[in-house]
C-alpha cells in the first residue's frame, strides 16, 4: 500500500478522534497531547515502506529517528508541565471567552483539530520525497542530522532553563522579578524553545530536499519542493502563536515591553541596547 495513503488515513482518525474528545471532554487540548507523537508515526510509516520494500532506507531511517528523539523530548517537556493531567491550554481558554459557543466551536473544528492534524502531516512529508527517491546517504544528509540534533539540544536547554525559572518561581512563593525569564538562552531570544522548533523541521525538510537533489532534481523540484509548505507553516503558525503569547504576557508583567524592546524575538540575537545606555 502506498504509504502516503497510509498516513493521510492515520491522520483523519487522529483528526475525528480529537473533535469527539474535545467535544465530550470540553477539552480542546488533544491535538496538543498527539502533537509529539505522530509526526514519529508518519515519518516511520514511509521508512518501513522503503525496508520492506528492500530499497536504500538509511536516510529515511535516519531521518525517523531524529523525528523519535525531537518526539520523545517534546513529550517529556509536555508530560512534566501536567499536559497529559486533564489541563487544556490556557490560551485556548482565553479565545473561548473572546468568542461566542457556535464561533468557538467553528475555531476548535476548522483550525485546532483540522488545520493543526493537517499541519503535522505537511511537516512529515520530506519523508515522502525522501521515500520516492530512495538514493544513498550523504554527506549533506549528515551534515543537515548534525544541525538538526544541534537544533534539539538548543530546545533541550531553552525549555529546561524555563522549567527551572518557574521551580524557582514557585518556591518563592509565585513571585520572581521581573516575573518572566530573562537569563541564558532567553537573554538572547524571547522564545528560544519556539526559534529551535521551527528550525529542527527546516533541517528535515532539507533532508528530504537532499533525496530529491541527489536523484538528479534541479534547485526547482529538489532544494526547493513542494513539502516547504510544512516548514514554512509551522514558522507561520509559530509567529502568530508568539505575538498572541506575548500579548498575554505584556498585559500581566509592566517590564515585558522593555524586554520586548532589548531582545530577538526569535532568532538568537546579542541583545540590543536600551536608549539609556545607547546614551551613556
């Protein structure tokens, strides 16, 4: 069977599961528990069609396990904030309030069930062009893997310095100026855990563009292909998911504007200066 089909079929019983659960549980969060874990399950069905099917697998298999290990780190980070305890996203509360039942529930169905469970789909797909050109592993395959576990461990110790700022946070009673992490990689990026997410799909999406380039495709077709939509997606849905985030944030802490002001919102930046010490 063709294993695109196979994925597309997952992905609409991943799809209907999350609408009936969220209307029976009025928790909209499901797509967000399934999130680290199925793009793994896509990207494995494409390498097991190419080991089946006795072709040259190495970089599909590389490219699954590097999907695995980013899956297992999400899930981690996910599990230990309590997102598997029944805990919905709070700015999905916020958007239930700002909006009547009916225009909610068009939201949940339309963009948090359809759009996001369409959205892990096109991020898998360099496995696809992968799959189709079965050619052998390079050393542009390695060298985009290395940035890719590169990438990971940036997520790893953006997320656990975050993890940490809030322990210590909540050991000091609620209260830790200015409220909001400032230190290490957040010194340098306001979301450093969103910038090395989106860049971890960049990598693999380059990898499946090394497959295609590699069997001959040119810079149109092969470096850039149809499955960039995925990569250039997430990066949308990232940006507008951190101005939304920081709206949040902006309202409950006085000094987040300034932070705003001195650091990248994303992409790792020297932080810049502030008009008094331009001036001094």
């Amino acid at each position: 069977m063709d294993p695109l089909l196979v994925v597309i079929g997952i992905a609409a019983a991943v799809s209907l599961f999350c609408w009936v659960a969220s209307i029976i549980t009025k928790d909209t969060s499901w797509v967000d528990r399934l999130w680290s874990i199925v793009p793994a399950v896509y990207v494995w069905v494409f390498a097991v069609a190419a080991l089946v099917a006795g072709e040259d697998a190495t970089r599909l298999v590389v490219m699954a396990v590097l999907v695995t290990a980013w899956g297992a780190r999400l899930t981690f980070n996910f599990a230990r904030k309590g997102g598997y305890t029944g805990m919905e996203d709070y700015r999905w509360a916020i958007l239930r309030a700002r909006m009547s039942p009916a225009q909610f529930q068009l939201f949940n169905v339309f963009f948090i069930v359809l759009y996001q469970n369409a959205l892990l789909v096109l991020i898998s797909l360099p496995a696809l062009i992968a799959w189709q050109n079965p050619t052998p592993f390079t050393g542009w395959d390695a060298a985009f893997a290395a940035l890719f576990v590169l990438f990971l461990a940036g997520e790893f110790i953006a997320d656990q310095q975050q993890w940490d700022f809030h322990k210590a946070k909540q050991a000091a009673g609620g209260t830790l100026e200015p409220g909001f992490l400032t230190t290490g990689l957040w010194r340098y990026s306001r979301h450093p855990n969103f910038f090395f997410e989106q860049a971890q799909w960049w990598a693999f999406y380059a990898l499946g563009a090394t497959a295609a380039v590699t069997a001959g495709a040119g810079l149109w077709g092969g470096a850039f292909n149809w499955t960039i939509i995925g990569a250039a997606l997430l990066t949308v849905l990232f940006i507008g998911s951190t101005v939304f985030t920081e709206s949040i944030s902006a309202s409950k802490y006085p000094e987040y504007t300034q932070y705003q002001r001195t650091t990248s919102m994303l992409v790792p930046l020297p932080p810049r200066q502030r008009p008094a010490e331009a001036n001094a």
